[in-house]
C-alpha cells in the first residue's frame, strides 16, 4: 500500500507525529475529538500495511516523566478508536520504545510514551533538539506529519525529525491547512471573526491581520473586559491585563477608521463568590458599563448573546476562536451556547478553532457536522491568521 509522497509503506516503519492533547480529569479523557481526527491517517498508513508508530505529547510537563501527563489512557482510547490493539511504549525512545516498535507486524499501531518527557523535544537550542530528533528518527524509515496542533512549534518531533526521514504530510494536517486557506484567500463576504478566551495578549496578532479583513469582529471571554476598561469602564474583579490597554485602544480607533465592527458585550453576567470551593454560583446580569467594584465578569450577557447571533447571522465565512465565558459551568455557559447555536446557521464556511472553543462545542452537546470544520488546533489555527510561518508546515515543503 502507498501513503501520499511516501510511496509503498507496507512493512515500513513509519512515525506519525499526531496531537493527542486532550484535556483529561484524572485519568479519564473528558474530550477525546482531537484522538479521533488523529484516527484516519493512522488506519489509512496501518491498512497499507505499515508498522505504525505515534508521537505525541500531552500538556507542558518540564521535560521529564510526570504520571499525571502519560499517555497511557490515550493509548486505550486509540485502540478502541481503531478497533484494534495499540501497544504502548513506557518511554518515548528508551529500551522499552525500541523494543515495542521491533514487535509491530505491518499493520500494527504502537503509542509512544509523551514526547515532551524528553527535555531535547522542547529545547531551544538546536543541537540538543536535534540529538533527540536523530533518536527519535531511528525507530522509524519515513515520517507523517499529523499533529496539526502543535506545527507552530519548532519542536524535535514536529520539526527536526522531518529533516531525517523521508517525509509526507499527514491527512488532518492538509485538510486544517486548506480550510485555513479558504479563510485568508478572498474568504466570501460578510466575513465575521469571533474571539474569546482569557487572554488579549494570546489574540494580538490576529486582531492585528484581521482588522484588514473580517468586516466584523466580537469580542467576548475574559479578554473583552481589557476592552472594557480601554473604553472607560470600570471592570470590578474581571480579569484585566493592564499592560494591554493602550494596544486595545489602538485597536479600537482602527476598527472605526477601517470601517471594521467591533462588537463588545454591552451586558455580562458576574458572580460575587465564584469559584469559592462548593458555593453555588450566584450570577447576575449588570450592564457592561456598571459592574460592581466586587464583581467578577464570567460570561456575556443576555442581550449581548442575542446581538452577538444576529450580527453573525448573515455572514458568510465565520471564525470562532476562544469561549464567551466560564461554559464548563452551567451558568456562564449561555454566551458560548449562543455563538455555537449561531455558527451552526450559517450558510457558507464556519470555523470552529482552538482546543477550547471545539471541546465546548462538543461538551454543550452540538453535533459536529453542523459546522463547516472544527479544528483541532488552537494557538497553530491563529498563528495560520496572523500570517506567521508555521515551522512544521514549512520544514516539509523543503
Ligand atoms: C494545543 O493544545 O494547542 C496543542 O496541543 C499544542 O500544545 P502546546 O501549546 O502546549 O504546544
């Protein structure tokens, strides 16, 4: 069997780099949509008749083995994914991965203990990264690159190891990258983008490319509240980067010169006591330029979350990044709801990105198929927008 610009893969060893990084309670898998868009490509090389080995990480453990970030559970989840038994390595390129890899016959599938165990996987300096890329590159005689989340990371086993093996780009990978694509080359217009999540300072440079092309942009999640407070409000106990508030009025005054909407929430749901320990949560509903001095901003409001559908309902491109507010918890999990209800009724392209934003579509319960793609990366769908080179897309087309 032959696989993309690998050609005959049958009896061949080949490494897959996917990302299995799923967000786990205990040792229970609470979303497991990034393992089952990982499935494909693995089948597909395995039913070739290849000797599949996975690589992959799980969380930021600080280069050394740590019980809470293994692989094991992942592994189970695989084969029952599969429907065929994944064989698990306790190591990444130790005695235990050389000997599980030796055991594969063609069409079987081994799991590689989490690869950021291993301090060379993340280091920054190049000769360290690169020796753990040559061990790395001995298990295997060719390389798929699949782990769509993690290509803007010049990591050893995204980035170097494809310098040492004959090499193709994984299925995900190519599927993610051509509706990226389609975001940035004349995306059809009315071109909505909506970001949420924590943090202004993970979205600047997106906010920054796309101020010259969404014709809309809806700001919710914490990050909205260091828009809030740009504006003049005051955001009581909100999260709030200070050190953002210059760039967020600069943004704002562009927006109005570049004839860009920006919609911010003009109510919010906040909450005196959250989180303290088993307290329920007391929300309530205050307008977005009146919050209380000892209130924390945990969701976008009603009216918001009404405006917010309406405005996205006669775009034609949508993309999502990022939550509206706390949605683990049922009582800020309205404003995230909206949006996702929102994006399912769009007639043209809609994009769900980031890790948070698809857990919460599939944990509220919306079927997938409703949106034109859920991606599985985050912070690599954004650094896509901003325009930045991504180093394991990039070191493949070499
Ligand atoms: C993600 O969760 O976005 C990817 O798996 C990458 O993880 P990282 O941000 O820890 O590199």
């Amino acid at each position: 069997g032959e696989y993309a610009g690998l050609g005959e893969v049958g009896g061949r060893r080949v490494l897959v780099r996917s990302d299995l990084n799923v967000p786990l309670d205990g040792s229970t898998i609470t979303d497991d949509g990034r393992i089952r868009a990982s499935v494909p490509t693995i089948a597909e090389l395995a039913a070739a008749g290849a000797r599949v080995v996975v690589t992959a990480h799980l969380g930021r453990p600080k280069g050394a083995p740590e019980e809470r970030y293994s692989l094991r559970p992942v592994a189970a989840r695989l084969g029952e994914l599969l429907g065929a038994e994944v064989a698990f390595a306790s190591d990444t390129v130790g005695d235990s991965a050389q000997q599980t890899v030796a055991g594969l016959a063609d069409g079987q599938v081994a799991l590689l203990e989490n690869v950021r165990f291993n301090a060379g996987e993340t280091s920054k300096d190049d000769a360290e990264r690169g020796a753990f890329a040559d061990q790395l590159a001995s298990l295997a005689d060719a390389f798929v690159s699949d782990g769509f989340g993690v290509v803007h990371r010049k990591q050893a086993s995204v980035y170097d190891v494809a310098q040492r093996l004959p090499h193709a780009m994984g299925g995900l990978v190519s599927t993610e990258i051509e509706v990226l694509r389609r975001l940035t080359e004349s995306p059809e217009r009315p071109y909505a983008v909506v970001l949420g999540g924590s943090k202004v300072s993970d979205k600047l440079g997106v906010i920054d490319n796309l101020l010259g092309k969404a014709d809309t942009l809806l700001i919710g999640g914490g990050m909205v509240f260091t828009f809030l407070k740009a504006q003049g409000h005051e955001v009581g106990k909100s999260l709030l980067e200070d050190d953002q508030l210059e760039v967020c009025r600069e943004y704002l005054a562009r927006a109005e010169s570049s004839g860009v909407s920006i919609v911010l929430p003009t109510d919010v749901v906040v909450d005196t006591t959250f989180p303290s320990g088993d307290a329920t949560p007391q929300p309530r509903v205050v307008a977005a330029d009146a919050i209380p001095d000892d209130a924390l901003g945990l969701d976008i409001g009603p009216d918001s979350a009404a405006a917010f559908a309406e405005a996205l309902s006669g775009a034609r491109t949508v993309f999502w990044n990022g939550p509206m507010g706390v949605f683990e918890v049922e009582e800020f999990a309205a404003g995230t709801r909206a949006v996702a209800q929102a994006l399912t009724g769009i007639e043209g392209l809609s994009v769900v990105g980031g890790g948070d934003s698809a857990a919460a579509v599939r944990t509220l319960g919306f079927d997938e198929a409703a949106f034109g793609h859920i991606s599985t990366g985050g912070g690599a769908s954004l650094e896509y927008l901003e325009g930045k080179e991504l180093p394991g897309i990039t070191v493949l087309e070499d």
